[in-house]
C-alpha cells in the first residue's frame, strides 16, 4: 500500500478538521507521553525475569539516611511548633 501525497494531504486535512489546529499539539503531545508510558511497561514487562540490580547493603544505608532526615524533619516542626506557642503567649489578644 503506497501512500501518495493527495493522500497523506486528504488524512492531514481530516486530523485538522476533527481535532481543530488548536488542539492538535496537545492531543500529540499526549499520545507521545502515552507511547513512552506504553514503551516503558512492555520494558518492565521484559525486565521482570531478571535480578535485581541494587544491593542490599545500600538500600540499608538509604533506608538509614532517609531515618534520620524524618527524624530532623519531626525534630525541626516540633521546635516550630514551640516557638508558635510561645509567640501566641506572649502576644497579648486585642479582641479583649
């Protein structure tokens, strides 16, 4: 099956007239974001017969590192915390 050009310029024409020039980046844009999604899970689909590749050694360590971030974080919003009660202590109500 040869495409000729009147035919290739007759199915432009009618993507233009179904999806309006306006639409047309977005509606492709979308269909490439679906494609490599697509891509992407027929490659994890191969991929799942093989090992693993990460070790368990470093996933301990990020579990580690990722801890003690939580811990700084919880340390860090419980001293905002406090400072926000104090200065609502000490700031006098004006409603009063």
């Amino acid at each position: 099956m040869n495409l000729g050009p009147m035919e290739i310029g007759l199915i432009i024409l009618a993507v233009l007239l179904l999806f309006g020039y306006k639409k047309l980046p977005d509606a492709s844009r979308s269909l490439g974001r679906s494609l490599r999604i697509f891509k992407g899970e027929m490659k994890g689909m191969k991929d799942d017969g093989r090992a693993p590749t990460v070790v368990a050694g470093e996933v301990d360590l990020e579990a580690g590192r990722l801890d003690a971030e939580a811990r700084a974080a919880e340390a860090a919003a419980a001293e905002a915390r406090a400072r926000a009660d104090a200065a609502r202590v000490s700031v006098p109500d004006a409603t009063r």
